[in-house]
C-alpha cells in the first residue's frame, strides 16, 4: 500500500475531492486522533533462506508486529525518508501475519509560530493540509527471501571526467544482519555496458567488522574502470544522451552467491563553484550549464501514477526546462529512474517552514531521526545520475549542531555530489557562502522586473541575477477548460470574478499569504481590463502568464553568462487544481505559463528586453548551430492592430551560432517611443529562419509607457507598480471567426501518440491575437491532456498561415474530436 490512508481508501469509494469543496467534506479526526492497523500476510521462507522485512516511507510512527510478536515498536520506526531491515526469520511459522499500528504525525506549518516537531511532510503554503496530514505507507513494504541476512546499503559511482577519458570508482556498501559472513569473502560488481559489453571486476576483503562493510572499487585498481568512450556518459538531455548501464552485485561468501543488487547506473561528473558574481555554477561533465526549471508539488495524497508522472517530465522537456526542485517531497523510486532515462536534473532537500526547521524545539529524537533520513537519502540517490546536489535545509541556514550533524553523514556517505546550506543567500560560517537566493517574487510582477537595473538599492529583491532557488510571477489562474474540470457549472463564475470564493478555494493554504489571486487581479484589469465571463477573463490571464513567465526565463537565460546561473520557476505543479503557481495544471492542461516557458527556453531564442528594447539571440543547445543554406537572419518589426507595418529593422547573424552563446545585437533596437506615438498597443515581431529553412517568430504586445516599477513598494514575495501597460487595444484585434482551419490532419505515431496536423489563417483585416487552441475528446465533452503544441496563444497576422503540430495520447478514434479556436477578442465576445 504505498499511498497514505486517504489515498489508499479513495481508490475504493466513487468520490473526488478534487473538485468543487469536496476536500472539506473529509473530516481530518479519524486521522489524527487514533492510531490505525494495517494487516497482511506472506508465506514462509524455505529452511535455509534468511526472512527479511524491510519498511520504508512509514509516517510517522508504527509498532511491528509478526504472528502478534512485536518486533520494532513505535519509539524505533519513526520517520518518512528512513529505511528499516528487519530480520525476522525465527518469527516464520507456516502461514504468517504481518500486522503494523501506524501512529499519525503532528508536523505543522501553519500557524507560523508552530511548534511541532515530528519530522513528516507538510504541503507549506502550496495548498490546503490534506485531511489525513500524509499519514501512511508511502512505500513499498517487501518480504525477501535471502540465502544470507545480508542487507544492501548502497552503491555510488563517482567519476573524474578528463579531456580525453574519464575513470569511475564504484563504492558498494551492504550490512550484516547477523554475523554471518566469513572472514575472508569477496564483491563482484558486474556490468552490462549500454553498448553490450560487460565489464565484470571482484575485490576480496576482510569481514573484520560485525555489521556494515563498504568496498572500494577503482580505476587506479581495475583499468577496466578508465574509459576514453565518452558516449558512456550520462548528460543532461540538452548536452548528450542520458546514458545508463545495468549493474549486479554479488556478494560471494563461500559456496554462495548472493546477488545484492541489480538495476540502473551511470557515470557523470557534477561539480559546483561560486562565479566571480558570487553565483553558484553547477558543472556537469565539464559543461557549465545554466539550471532552468520548476518546484515540484506530488499529489496530494502521495499517489503514484507512472503514466502521469511519465507526461509530465515530457511536459518539462516540451518547455525546454531541464530541472525539478524537491523540497522535502522525496518521491519513489521510478520517479528517478525515469528522470535519469529522460536526462532531467533533481535538486531534492529538505521542507521549509515545518518540523524540518523547528530546531529550536528539537530533542535526541529529531537529531536522530533527521540523521537517519538524510543517510538514506544519500545512500538510495547517489546512483541516480539526475540527482545532482541536496539542499540540507531550505529557506533558513540551520544552527551549527545541526549543519555540523549533516556534514557528518554527508562525508560518511562518501556523496559524489555539491551540497548546499540551504536555498537562501544567507552564508555559512561553516560551509561558506551558498551561492544561491530565494528573495522572491512570489505574486504578479511586470515583465521589466527581469532585466531592470532600477533595484542597484534593493538587491536583496528579485531579477535575473544569481541562482534564484524559488520564485516567479505568482498566480497560474487555470485554462477555462481546466477550470471546467474543477468546479461545477454554477460554480464557474460569479460577479466578483478571479477573486470569488471558488476561485480562492482552489489557491493555496487558507492561511497562507497566497490564499486568493489578490496580488494578481488587479494588474490583470489595469493592464487587460477586466471582463464580464470566464471565458474572457480566463483567456486574458493566460496572456497575462505567458507575458509574465516568457520575461522570466528570457531574463535568466539572455544572462546566463553573466552570473544568472540557475532559476526555479515556482512553482512546476500542483498538488490539486490550484489557481496559483504552476506551469502546468493538475489535469495536466497546458496554458499562457507553459507556451511562456516554451518560447524563452526554444532551442534557439530570439528575445526582446523590456527595459532597453534591444534584442538577443540565445542559443540552449550544446552544440554550434549551422545554418549552411542561407545564414541566420533576424528581423524586427513593430506592427499595428490593423497590420501596417510602423517600423522594420534587420540583421544578419552568420553562418553559425555557436553552442550555449548568448549574442547581443543592439544594432537591432526598436524604437518603442517612436513606433507607438500614435497607437494603444503595437505587436513587435521577431523572425528568423532555422537551418530546415522555416521560419520561427516570437511576438511581443507593448504599449507606451509600459509599467513603471516601483521599487520601494516592495517585500519578499511582490513589488509595487506605479503605473501599468494599457492593453486596451488588444480588443481591436481579430474575432474567432477570422482564424480559419484550413487543414486538419489527425494521425498515430508511436511512441507519441495521436499527432494532429494543423494549418490556420486569419482571414480577417486586422491581427488575430493570442489564438489558443484545445481539443476535446471524441468520447467525453473534455479535454484531452497533455495536449503540447509545437506553439500556442500564437498571433496571425492578415492573410498570415500558421502550421502547428499537437501531440496528445492516443485516441480510440480521432472521428468526433474537436478542434477548440479562440481569440482574445473572441472570448470576449463569447464566441
């Protein structure tokens, strides 16, 4: 049952808490005020096989009984991230009864002066406490039938990447049990190479101590473990192939032959260093890589899903994001190794806010528990080759005993990793400077926050500067489509808009700061204005997001070699349909955010700044971009709502763009003063051809003035505006009924699924602004999620044809399914 409670009983009874208020109709007493007996049963081991149980993701507490005999009780098996290996082979008689009293945790966020000390999950301020706080298995508890009672702890490759080779040592750690081993055994570590070869290496040792043991296998010992074929690597998907191998263990002790181990490894190198601009840099094989990504949220109720989980990492990589963040949320095990198969990067550590920095409160117990977890941790991550550091607290620095605890189990563990003091700016008087900040934004800011020079007195607020562990431009108001899944019709609106009851219900933690979209209605009607339906209104504030998320990510990477070196978009996800913080949605609906977060992190970007509208071209591939047929050439144009052209500009780039560069064109500035004198809102265009020849764009909608900043209106999480953008002129664009499809090609290709092929073209006069597509299944009047598109929220000038590619799961049958168009001015017009 790896699930909490909650989770677990949901899968039996037809009720969804997900939608409408249904989450308060769960009382949370059943689950805090008693313990509760979770019972099985397993079949003896042979006679000479040793009967090892082993519980992992216990929360929080839990008595262990066999056949009614306790044999670890509740003050021993305490925690979520901790692992316990029982022996309890004299317990077996003919059928066996495993029964286990969980023990429910007290770990508090809310209030903020809470107290709690039992070091469990909590969900922060991301969104309401589930009723059951997370109690449960959260793991799979096993049965093994061993020949040994040995134990396997871990095994953590460590690799020195060189110009030309690279060498691996393999360090393998296991457990004794019982005393059962000889003196005198041996480790055979046998690999199967991605490429088919095998390399098979066995170290003897001396069993001189009674328990844990750690074997040492290198290359200055075994040549066969110094490589010049770097296509063994592991890399990141945007630097290589994410490369594995298989590894198997065998424990050789006399006549038998215990296999310890079996299943995915890789060799990479992950380095860090602090820049001259006092940046943390991560290093990965030698490549300097900028990290792009998202703070992640698991379900609610911790429940697995691996198709799920498998769309959503294809979600991260459609954006062009490389990283998740995990804060205290430690996940199974199929959820690393299918990010070290898709080449993504996890930064995991521990939660801010709760227990996990309630120092101040804690005794023997939480040392010994946080000890404990961490130790585990490391040992079942370090042959993940995606996890590349551990933040070992979050947004405050832990006090000396306990920083000094945790370098402790760090160097004992032999991590091959950087570690982190935390995810603040605040240095260590121990570890030294952390290299990174989380000083915000939390809420709506313009998209000039980014790149503006204005805060050289508030440097302790946001920007496109250091390595920004946590932040972003706030709420992520669900697709109306999304939106329609939450919540009931008569629900769906109400006369006070993004901020009624519904909408709020479906934010964050009530009692959190980020209880309602307060900190974001408002810019939405003084720079859209506001609407009178959902669907309107939702359309603008996807606009509004795809604004917002564009500028921050295009912010980072247009400076991501001049000591921008990392932002964490938060967040990535929700735990349930939320309004607030997310690139994509619970339902796994894509909006403005995640087409924002596409366009900036493109292969090849063309950017324009908010601040000096001057332009850059970005290059996110390791590798020099050729264009051999005719060179890059990039355009600018300022358009207006009617299509005249109101200025043009236009450089030649070259023959080449060379790899991971950022190349600045001033020449190519556009006169936003000039152009605009006369209209509300002007679009200015970017274009430039790829090395297939096509074309690719990305549109900007600016007024002037744009938004003032007001700097010192300002806090951690939200920065004042004096004056906003006028978007008023957005509504003298296109009506839905201007885009027309003109071709509409449904297909099947594997693994993808179903490819729609689609062509539109305005047929209108005037430009048709911020066309969203969705499709809707064929069988059920919803969604179909994922849906990712090539592009979306796209802008078609008169007369202008669009081809766009949707990939989206496979459908039992493309006849019926509709193709959903709307404008900007169309849904205002309820078209």
């Amino acid at each position: 049952m790896p699930n909490t409670l909650l989770g677990a009983l949901l899968h039996s009874v037809p009720f969804d808490p997900m939608v409408d208020r249904n989450l308060n109709r769960i009382s949370p007493t059943p689950f805090l005020r008693r313990a509760w007996w979770l019972n099985s049963t397993f079949a003896a081991c042979a006679s000479t096989q040793a009967a090892i149980l082993e519980l992992r993701g216990i929360n929080y507490r839990a008595d262990v009984l066999v056949n009614g005999v306790v044999v670890a009780s509740n003050t021993s098996i305490v925690g979520p991230f901790r692992r316990f290996v029982l022996d309890v082979t004299a317990l077996q008689e003919s059928t066996n009864s495993l029964a286990i009293r969980l023990v429910p945790p007290f770990d508090n966020t809310f209030p903020p002066n809470s107290n709690t000390t039992d070091l469990s999950i909590t969900f922060v301020d991301w969104s309401p406490d589930p009723p059951d706080r997370s109690m449960g298995i959260l793991e799979p508890t096993t049965l093994s039938c061993v020949a040994l009672p040995v134990s396997f702890l871990s095994i953590v490759p460590n690799t020195t990447v060189g110009e030309s080779e690279f060498n691996v040592s393999l360090s393998v750690s296991f457990k004794q049990l019982a005393r059962c081993l000889p003196v005198n055994a041996s480790l055979t570590v046998v690999l199967s190479l991605s490429d088919g070869n095998v390399i098979n290496v066995t170290s003897a040792f001396n069993n001189t101590t009674p328990q844990k043991l750690r074997v040492l296998l290198s290359s200055t010992d075994y040549g066969s473990l110094r490589f010049t074929n770097k296509t063994y690597l592991w890399n990141p998907w945007q630097i290589g192939p994410p490369t594995m191998h298989t590894a198997a263990i065998y424990l050789n002790a006399g006549t038998v032959a215990l296999e310890l181990f079996r299943g995915k490894i890789a060799f990479r190198q992950v380095s860090s260093f602090i820049d001259a601009k006092g940046s943390r840099q991560f290093v990965v094989n030698r490549h300097p890589i900028q990290i792009r990504g998202g703070g992640w949220a698991p379900d609610l109720f911790l429940r697995a899903d691996e198709q799920k989980l498998y769309n959503e990492f294809l979600m991260i990589r459609h954006m062009g994001l490389n990283a998740i963040r995990l804060e205290g949320k430690f996940m199974w095990d199929g959820f690393f190794d299918l990010a070290d198969s898709m080449g993504l990067m996890i930064l995991p550590g521990w939660c801010c806010c709760d227990s996990w920095q309630h120092w101040a409160y804690w005794g023997k117990e939480q040392y010994a528990v946080a000890a404990s977890s961490l130790r585990w941790q490391l040992n079942r991550l370090a042959r993940h080759p995606s996890v590349i550091t551990f933040f070992y607290s979050s947004d405050q620095l832990p006090p000396a005993r306990v920083e000094h605890m945790y370098l402790q189990v760090i160097r004992d563990s032999l991590w091959p990793n950087p570690t982190v003091s935390s995810a603040s700016a605040t240095p260590s008087p121990i570890s030294g400077p952390s290299g990174v900040k989380m000083s915000g934004p939390y809420a709506w800011v313009p998209p000039a926050y980014w790149l503006s020079d204005d805060n050289k007195n508030f440097a302790d607020l946001g920007g496109a500067w250091g390595f920004l562990t946590e932040g972003g431009p706030g709420s992520s108001p669900l697709t109306e489509m999304s939106w329609s899944k939450t919540v009931s019709a008569k629900y769906r609106w109400s006369a006070a808009g993004l901020l009624g009851e519904m909408f709020s219900y479906h934010c964050a933690n009530p009692m959190g700061l980020f209880r309602d979209m307060r900190y974001f209605v408002p810019a939405l009607n003084a720079r859209y204005g506001s609407a009178s339906t959902a669907g309107a209104t939702l359309h603008r504030a996807q606009v509004a997001t795809f604004e917002a998320i564009r500028a921050m990510f295009e912010g980072y990477s247009r400076k991501k070699h001049d000591g921008a070196t990392g932002v964490i978009q938060w967040m990535m996800n929700n735990p349930w349909p939320s309004n607030m913080w997310h690139l994509f949605d619970f339902w796994q609906g894509v909006g403005g955010g995640f087409y924002g977060a596409r366009r900036a992190c493109s292969s090849v970007n063309v950017m324009l700044s908010y601040t000096d509208w001057s332009v850059a071209v970005v290059n996110s591939l390791f590798e020099d971009v050729w264009y051999r047929t005719t060179p890059l050439t990039i355009t600018a144009a300022a358009i207006a709502m009617n299509g005249s052209e109101l200025w043009a500009g236009r450089v030649t780039v070259g023959d080449s763009l060379p790899a991971d560069a950022v190349l600045q064109l001033p020449q190519l500035t556009v006169p936003l003063a000039t152009v605009s004198s006369a209209h509300d809102v002007v679009l200015v265009r970017l274009q430039w051809n790829s090395p297939a020849g096509t074309n690719d764009v990305n549109d900007y909608w600016l007024s002037y003035p744009m938004d003032v900043i007001n700097w010192t209106d300002s806090n951690f999480f939200r920065t004042g505006v004096s004056r906003f953008a006028n978007f008023s002129g957005l509504l003298q664009t296109a009506n839905t009924s201007d885009v027309s499809i003109e071709d509409k090609v449904f297909s099947v290709r594997e693994p993808e699924g179903t490819i729609l092929n689609l062509t539109l073209r305005n047929v209108g006069e005037r430009i048709a602004f911020a066309v969203s597509i969705h499709i809707t299944s064929p069988v059920h009047p919803i969604e179909v999620t994922p849906t990712l598109c090539s592009e979306n929220y796209l802008n078609l000038l008169p007369s202008e044809r669009r081809q766009i590619v949707c990939e989206m799961p496979t459908l039992a049958t493309s006849t019926g399914a509709l193709v959903h168009i709307s404008t900007y001015k169309g849904t205002a017009q309820g078209e």
